[in-house]
C-alpha cells in the first residue's frame, strides 16, 4: 500500500505540474481532470489509516 500511495504522490505532482505549465489545452484538462481524482484517492487512503 505505501508503494502505492508514493506512486500516486509522484503521479499527482506530474499532473498538476501538466496541468499549470502545459501548452495543449486537451491535455491540460486531462491532466486537471486526473489530479482531481488522484487528490481523492490520497484523501481517501488517508482516511483509511
């Protein structure tokens, strides 16, 4: 689990640094769209703990 959740840290950073210097508007809102899912799995997994 703790792999798991230090991967989606590093996938989130990754995401939201897309998300605010990217240049691609499509993937600028994937990445936005993901991050918010990923910010709620974190809350979620801290939740669990």
């Amino acid at each position: 689990m703790d792999m798991m959740v230090k991967d989606h840290e590093k996938d989130l950073a990754e995401f939201k640094e897309e998300a605010n210097r990217g240049t691609d508007s499509d993937v600028k809102k994937f990445a936005e769209d993901t991050a918010k899912v990923l910010d709620l799995a974190k809350a979620t997994q801290s939740k669990l703990q």
